[in-house]
C-alpha cells in the first residue's frame, strides 16, 4: 500500500501534469468539427455498397441536388405568378456551384419531324400565354407530373442541380444565396428539400443540442451535487474532475481528428452523468470514511480500497457495452462506441488519479467530521433490506411474472426505418420534407440497374428496351414508383415529340427502323453527354431511376420481393441482370444487419462481463446471478418497445448494449461489497445488510443522477436520442429495483459461501 509520505512526494507532480494536459486538450477541443455524412451510415464492407460506388462512378451522383417548391393557394397557372418563378430561376442559375435549374418556365416541348430536324416550343409562352390551354399541354406530358409540377396544380418545383459533394462551407453558402433570393419574392409558401440542406439543417441542430447538453448538464450536476453533498467543496472538487473528464474525450477527438457525427451529440450529456457515477461513489465513501477516521490520507486510502475495485469494474463493464456497439457494422455507430468506452475508462483514470490528490490538497467539509452520526438513508435502506428479506416469495413471483410480461412484448418489436424519421414532425425540414414527399410522388431514391450479360446485344437491343418497358410498367403500377429517368422513358418522350406531341404516343416505337432512328436523336442530346447519364461507356449497363413515397422498409423490403419474383419470370432468358442499389436502398440494408449485429454485441458484452465477474468474485453462482438480474431490466425495455411500437433502427439498436454496460454498475458495487465483507469474516445474512446498507445510498443517488442526465435528451430534435434518454432512464429505474430486490433474495437462497477466513484486520 502506498505511504503518505510516498503519495505526498508525487501529488505536484500530478497536479502539474493534470493541469497541463486539461490546458493542451482543451484547446484541441476547438479543432473538432461537426459531421454529418449520410453516406457513412451505408454498411461497411458489404458488396453492395461496393456495387453503389461503382455504380455512382459511372453515372452522377443522385443526391447533389434541391428541390424548391414553389406553392400558390389559388393554382399556378397564373401569368404574374409564372414570371416571378421564371425570374427566380434564372437568378438561381447565376449563383456559385450552380450546374443547372430546371422549372416549368424554362423547359420546351421538343417536336421531331420524318426529315430528321427538329422543333421546340415553350411550356410556357408568356408572349402568347393562355391559362387553360398551357395548363392542358403541361398535364399532358407525363414526364412533367410529380417532377416539375404537382399533380394538382397547387405547386410547382424548381429541380436544382449543384457541383457534386460540395463541401460544408460551399453548402452553407449555397442555402444563404438561394434564400436571399427567395426571400425577394412574396411567394405563399416556398419549401426546400435535398441532401445539401439536411445537411445544414443537421449540423445547426447539432451545435445548438451540443451547447444545451453540455449547460444544463453542468447544472444538473450542481444541484445533485448540493444535495448530496452540502457544501462547497462537495460542489466544487467533483466538478472539476467532471468537466476536465469531458474536456479530454472531446480533446483526444481534436487530436485524433474525430468528428462529432448526429449520435455523438449526446457525449456531453452521457460523459457527465457516467464519470459523476464514479466521482459519487467515491466522495460518498471518503465522507463516511472522514466520520470515523482522525486522519485525511487514512480515509482516502478506506475510500480507494473499498470503492476502487467494483468502480473499475463497474467501468470496465460500461466500457464494454460501449465497444461491444463495434460489431454494428455503420461507422458513426463504432465511433461512438469507441469514443463512449474510451471517454469511460479516462473518467475512471481521472476520478482515482485526481480526487485522491483533490481530497489530500483540500480535505472534505467541516460538517463531516464534526456529525460523526450515520446518514438520514438508513432508517429508510434499514426498513426496505427488512421487507425484502421477508417478502421472498412474492418477490420471485412478481419477478417471473414481469418477466413473462416482457418477453411477450418484445415478440411484437418490429424492425422498420423512415428517411428522416429521426425528426419530429414539428421541424420544418420535416414538414418540407413530407410536402415533397405527398406531393412529387415521393422523396425516397429508387434505382435499378440493368445489366446486359449477352455481350451480342446491348442497351439499344430493341427486344432488351421491350424487356425494360414491362419493368417499368410493373413499377409505376403495382410497385408505385414515379419513373423519374430512363432510356425507355427518354425513347418514349422521343416517339410523343415525333407525332406532335400526342400523348398516345408516349410509347416505345413499333419499328425496328424508329428505334433506330431516334438512337441517333438520342445520342445528339445536351451533344452527346445526356446519354451517359442513363447508360455506362459499355453500352451493357443501363439504369432505372425513380423516386417514392417515404412508406418505411418493412413496406419497401415486401415490395423488394415481390419485384424479384417479377424480374425472375420476365428475365429474357437470362439475358438481363438487375440489381436494386441507391442510398435510400443501403440504408435499409443496415436494419438487416441491425438484429444479427446487436445479438451478437450485446451476447459478447454478456460473456465477457459474466467472465470479469466470474473470474473476480471466483463463484459460478454469483456470475449467474448477476447476469439474471442484469437481464431483466433489458427484457422489460425490450417488452416496452414492443408494446408501445416503438421500433428497432439504427438510432434505437444501441439501447440494449448501452444500457447492460450501465445497469451492471451497481450490481457491481454491490457485490464487491459483499464480497469484502464475507472476507472479513461476516456471516451471509449480515453481509448482505451491510452491502445493503452501504451501497444503498450511492446506488440510488447514481441511478438518480443518471436518469436526470439521460432525461435531459428529450429535449432534442432527434426522436433517436429522444428514444435514448426515455428508455435508458426506465431501463436504469428497473436495474436499481431489481438490485435492492431481486438480487439480495438470489444471493440469499442460492449462494452458498465458502468457509469464512480470518477478518482483515
């Protein structure tokens, strides 16, 4: 055991080195930048995502671009209406990284002439412009409805295309210019949508719930700490380990160049409320420590022996729920996985390096030695440890009962993801998104990609284009995509412009010489360079895209059926390979590794934790009955989610494992309080009163504190971290019931102790 005179001799030392790494890290705190990377959340290491990238070097990036609707209450074939949307778009086609803009006003109807020449008219002909006669010629053209205008006339949309990946300041910039543009005109309602503004939109929130969290974090830890602790110092000496805790996570992020991504907004909130867990457990040792102890280094050296093991512990095995959210196979969701356990194993290091030293420099209150009495907690630990002990029976039965309630409510957890689900309806992103979305035949990206494996025929093969034209039939019918662009589309818009525009004819051509013909148009487009947004530099690989309503993945993944066994029983004898691909497409894909992934990161946490307490405690019947106890707090937030619908997506997922890490805490504490008092020769039954009796206190004050810093997560725009903080508090809630009840029963009746050794002392 370390001397006073030894720990003595190095606390400046500590100090000096405390203090200027907490100066260094913080000001790295200021390199972290924020993230928000839709792409990021595609799964790692899969073939599809491999087959999407290849996919997009081929064609153009299908999310570098905005849609602005436009709305007017009393319809918008009105001419003064019309030229303000013509003015607005030539003013959006001026601003910076701006490629081109696409609206009703500067778009003509092409007509193609037997001669091979070609004529083009306006949509819209503000010289000779007609309401009624314009509005039947732009509700004609099919390619028109749900993409520039809306089906009931009530809006139209500008489509907007910029530079691709535009960085965050560029983004930035490009949203203020076109709002000051916007902002020029009186326009009833104007709603924007696309990757570029989510991106902004995010990132603001982002800033404003970081600042939130980490302010009223600090105040929730102030007053928990008043009230624990009553005076100044308790106040002040904890904070600091806190705070300085917070600063070298987000500081080691600054040095290791880690973004804050959507899920680590919640770090502040998080941090503060696990490092307070292990700060409180143990000040309020060395508090009871000073009532008994004439000498300050004595009771911090009783607060360290006492305390330090089971919070190591209780650290170790938060830390493992954290990484164990590794295996989840999205990157934002490792990262703060990483960063969560790492950032709990520093607030471990800091709280038994420093407050020992804080404690020596600036010893407790005066209060504390001069009531030598025991805490007000235990009349009340006293009369709940008695009626545990007493009402055995009826506790294991309410237990199974809880539990058989619980596993039938998790049966009905349903896997499901919504593009933008993470919002709450009230945020305008969401209302604008909602608006695209019911009235532009939906927001979410579809695409398939057709591959021609018959190297004798090729995109422009007429029997592979008929093939194409069934497709897309099933898909606008029965799969209910609204064709957005394709070689079929564009051969079908060719043969309507060679007969005067007749809509009859929006049809693939019936001959081998038009189909021929209009190749030839097709390839003359925007000179030459429109084709290749449709078909690769093979001619073999053509693409089928489209958008549709935000319906959720469990509708999207039975349709994604249904559409397979269509596209095996009109393939062509095999001539043609599809594959579904697109963001929208891999995103939904991770909620198929979300089951397999969180079984298998939550049942290694499970083991490896069940390993530390097995192998510290030596005891098969302990390790059991810690992971019992530890399991019914997750089988209860799992039946909540089922019965209440709540579902099961990447923000959700990490609940189960986060919340094991945590919950395991105070059965820790309470054992290896146990435990030392068993090996300083108490009988079972006194043993357990006084692990009662002891840990009672600071397992209720840490659950306490911890659910008031979770809560504070309800406060955010993000139904994810909304979902959190709500079921992590009642998952903790649980685990802290289930520790003051069901575990001292388990422990009574089925553990058997060795023989008792020679006290300690």
């Amino acid at each position: 055991m370390v001397g006073e005179s030894t720990f003595r001799k190095y606390i400046w030392v500590a100090m000096i080195c405390f203090i200027a790494l907490t100066a260094f890290l913080g000001y790295r705190v200021t390199s972290v930048r924020l993230d928000y990377d839709f792409e990021k959340f595609f799964p790692l290491n899969d073939e599809e995502t491999n087959f999407f990238m290849d996919f997009r070097d081929k064609f153009k990036s299908e999310n570098d671009f905005l849609l602005i609707a436009v709305e007017r209450e009393n319809g918008v074939f009105d001419k003064s209406f019309l030229k303000d949307i013509d003015k607005l778009t030539t003013e959006f086609e001026k601003v910076d990284n701006v490629n081109f803009v696409n609206s009703i006003t500067n778009q003509e109807e092409f007509f193609l002439f037997q001669t091979g020449s070609t004529s083009s008219k306006p949509y819209i002909d503000f010289d000779d412009f007609d309401s009624k006669r314009d509005s039947t010629r732009v509700f004609k053209n099919n390619e028109l409805i749900n993409t520039l205008i809306s089906e009931n006339g009530g809006s139209l949309c500008i489509f907007l295309r910029h530079e691709d990946y535009l960085s965050k300041k560029k983004s930035d910039q490009l949203i203020v210019d076109l709002n000051k543009i916007i902002e020029k005109y009186n326009f009833d309602k104007v709603r924007i949508g696309g990757r570029t503004v989510q991106q902004k939109y995010y990132i603001d929130k982002m800033q404003v719930e970081m600042i939130f969290f980490v302010g009223m974090s600090a105040c929730l830890i102030i007053v928990f700490l008043v009230i624990a602790f009553r005076s100044l110092w308790g106040v002040l000496i904890p904070q600091l380990i806190i705070v300085s805790s917070l600063v070298w996570v987000v500081g080691g992020m600054g040095v290791f160049g880690t973004p804050v991504n959507i899920i680590l907004t919640m770090l502040p909130t998080i941090m503060f409320v696990v490092s307070m867990s292990d700060v409180i457990h143990l000040v309020s040792r060395y508090l009871d420590a000073l009532r008994v102890e004439e000498k300050t280094f004595d009771a911090i050296m009783i607060a360290v022996r006492e305390v330090g093991l089971a919070t190591l512990l209780t650290s170790v095995t938060t830390a493992i729920g954290f990484f164990s959210l590794y295996f989840v196979q999205i990157e934002p969701i490792q990262i703060f996985g990483l960063v969560m356990g790492s950032g709990v194993i520093l607030a471990f290091i800091l709280t038994f390096l420093m407050l020992p030293v804080m404690f020596y420099l600036f010893p407790g209150p005066s209060y504390v030695r001069k009531s030598k009495k025991g805490h007000f907690w235990q009349k009340y630990l006293n009369k709940g440890f008695a009626f545990v002990i007493r009402k055995k029976n009826p506790i294991f039965i309410i237990t199974g009962i809880v539990v058989a309630i619980s596993v039938v409510g998790m049966m009905q957890i349903k896997t499901n993801n919504f593009l933008l689900d993470d919002l709450r309806q009230s945020e305008s992103l969401k209302q604008d998104f909602n608006f695209l979305d019911t009235e532009y035949g939906g927001v979410r990206p579809f695409e398939l990609v057709a591959t021609v494996n018959d190297t004798s025929r090729n995109v422009w093969d007429r029997e592979v284009l008929q093939t194409l034209d069934s497709v897309e039939g099933y898909l606008a019918s029965t799969y209910g995509i609204t064709i957005k662009n394709s070689l079929v589309t564009t051969y079908k818009v060719v043969n309507r412009s060679a007969h005067a525009g007749n809509k009859e004819y929006y049809t693939l051509p019936t001959s081998a010489r038009k189909f021929k013909s209009y190749r030839r148009n097709i390839r003359m487009v925007d000179k030459g360079e429109f084709v290749y947004t449709l078909i690769d530099t093979t001619q073999q690989v053509t693409r089928i895209s489209g958008t549709i309503p935000d319906i959720g993945n469990i509708r999207i993944t039975e349709k994604n059926k249904d559409l397979q066994r269509f596209l095996k029983e009109n393939d062509l004898g095999g001539v043609i390979d599809y594959q579904l691909t697109g963001t929208a497409h891999l995103v939904d894909k991770n909620l198929k590794y979300l089951s397999v992934s969180l079984i298998r990161g939550l049942g290694i946490s499970i083991l490896i934790v069940a390993f530390i307490i097995g192998l510290i405690y030596r005891s098969t019947t302990i390790l059991v009955i810690s992971v019992i106890t530890n399991l019914i707090p997750l089988l209860f937030i799992a039946g909540i989610m089922g019965f209440v619908g709540i579902e099961l997506k990447t923000s959700t997922s990490i609940i189960f494992t986060i919340a094991f890490g945590i919950a395991v805490d105070d059965t820790i504490h309470f054992l290896g309080k146990f435990k030392y008092e068993l090996l300083s020769g108490k009988g079972k039954l006194y043993a357990l009163k006084r692990s009662y009796m002891t840990t009672g206190k600071a397992m209720i004050l840490t659950t306490l504190i911890l659910c008031s810093g979770f809560l504070l997560l309800v406060f955010s725009s993000f139904l994810g971290t909304f979902y959190l903080g709500v079921l992590l508090c009642i998952t903790l809630l649980v685990a802290l019931i289930a520790d003051l009840t069901i575990l001292p029963v388990l422990l009574l009746v089925f553990y058997r102790p060795k023989a008792k050794k020679k006290s300690l002392n």
